[in-house]
C-alpha cells in the first residue's frame, strides 16, 4: 500500500475509521469492529487488517491506562492460551481464505456466537454463570471462545463481538469488563504482530499512514471516556449485544 494512492475521499474514511476504533478503546466496546469493513474500502483486504493493528495497539495503550486495575484475572487467564493458539491457526488459515470471503466467514461466526448470547440471557437459568459452573463450563467456554477470538482478531481484527459475549457471559460489571478486555487484546494483538510482518499485512508503507491516522484516534479515546462514564450498566450491557449485532450485518453485507 502506498502512501500517496489514497484520496482525499479514502482519507475521510480512514480518519473516521480511527476516531470509531478509539472510542471503543475509550469504553464503548463493538465500535472498532464497525470500521473494518470501511477500512477496507480504501485499501485491499488483508492489507486493510495490516493497517487496523497498529492502531489498535495504540489503543490498547490508552485503554489500559484508563481501565487497567478493573482486571478478572481469572477470565483472562483461562482465555489467553487459547486466544494465543487460535492466532496461529488464523495465521496459517490466511494462506488459504480469499479475501472476498473473509468477513462473512467472521460475520457467520459471530452471528452463531451472540445468538447463544441470546439465548442465555432469556433462558430459565440465564442466572448461572456460563454452562452452569459446572468443569466444561470453566474451562471449556473459555477455551473454546478464547480460541474463537483468537482466530477471527487475526484473520481480520474481528474479535470484539466474540471477546465481548465471553465476558458478558461471565456476568462482570462494566469496569472488570472493561480492564480485562484492554488486557486481552493489548497482550493479544502484540502477539498477533509477527505474524502480519510475515504476512505482508504491516509494512513501512502501512505504518506512514497509521501516523496520520492517530490524532483521530487519540480524540475518539477521549470522546469513548466521556461517553463510557454516562453508560448504566443495564444500558451498557444491551449496548454491546446490539453493537456486536450491528457488527454482524457489517461484515455480512
């Protein structure tokens, strides 16, 4: 990707897409999902996933700050292999998904996902702590929607919605929710660096137009703060489940 072939259209684009991804940085969490697919308007595919991590990272940055002592170690913990070894599946999956149907691969995916979301929710025993707290439901769930995570945030920086039912599910208040998901994804999405260098995905061409990317990004942290403080926790919950919906619909169409 070259610097100079985006227009003043596309760069409109990218700066919005910025500004989304740090607000939900800042505290509203499925709105970085929303600017993937504007993302890759301007740029191809799986260069278009290359551009969006490092702007995250720096987001990541700003979210810990913000949110790094509300923390379940727990749910992190139990997550986090997992999420570590589905990026390397997603790594390797990259050689072989056409880029045309990558989001609806992901779409499909976190469709399933906030469908089972749903359904605990409204379910007779919505009370209970996923799978009933029963040894498959604490270590199973986690391992299976760590893994989820892990794949889909490499194959195209589409984990928010899957991260997002995890923790909901674990029934955290909106600051635990908020520092355990910065965590997840700081440590995450460095991992995920490597990988993108060897994928062609992050080059010196992408990076030049991340530097122009990032004071939009530093306004959307500071607008998702303000913005995150005012949220109820009922409010904030119904948020992320219709956010994650929104996302869907994105990816899909």
């Amino acid at each position: 990707m070259e610097f100079g072939s985006i227009d003043i259209v596309g760069w409109i684009v990218l700066l919005a897409c910025a500004f989304i991804q740090g607000m939900s940085k800042g505290g509203v969490p499925g709105l970085a999902i929303l600017a993937i697919p504007f993302v890759a308007m301007v740029v191809p595919g799986k260069a278009s996933t290359g551009l969006v991590l490092p702007m995250l990272i720096v987001g990541d940055l700003f979210a810990l700050l913000i949110w790094r002592r509300s923390v379940s170690v727990r749910d992190l913990v139990r997550a986090l292999p997992w999420a570590i070894v589905g990026v390397v599946f997603g790594w390797r999956l990259l050689d072989f998904i056409p880029d045309a149907n990558m989001n609806r691969v992901i779409g499909f995916i976190v469709i399933f996902i906030l469908g089972l979301q749903i359904w605990r929710k409204f379910s007779s025993k919505s009370d209970v702590p996923a799978f009933s707290g029963s040894t498959s439901g604490r270590y199973g769930y986690p391992a299976v929607m760590g893994m989820l995570g892990g794949v889909t945030t490499m194959l195209a920086n589409a984990a928010g919605p899957v991260i997002s039912m995890y923790l909901l599910s674990m029934k955290l208040g909106k600051a635990t929710f908020l520092g355990t998901s910065a965590w997840y994804f700081f440590i995450v999405n460095w991992v995920k660096v490597p990988f993108m260098v060897d994928q062609g995905m992050i080059t010196p061409g992408s990076l030049k137009v991340n530097v122009v990317m990032l004071p939009a990004l530093v306004a959307g942290v500071a607008v998702g703060v303000f913005v995150a403080k005012r949220i109820k926790e009922r409010t904030f919950e119904a948020l992320v489940i219709v956010l994650a919906a929104a996302a869907c619909l994105k990816l899909l169409f």
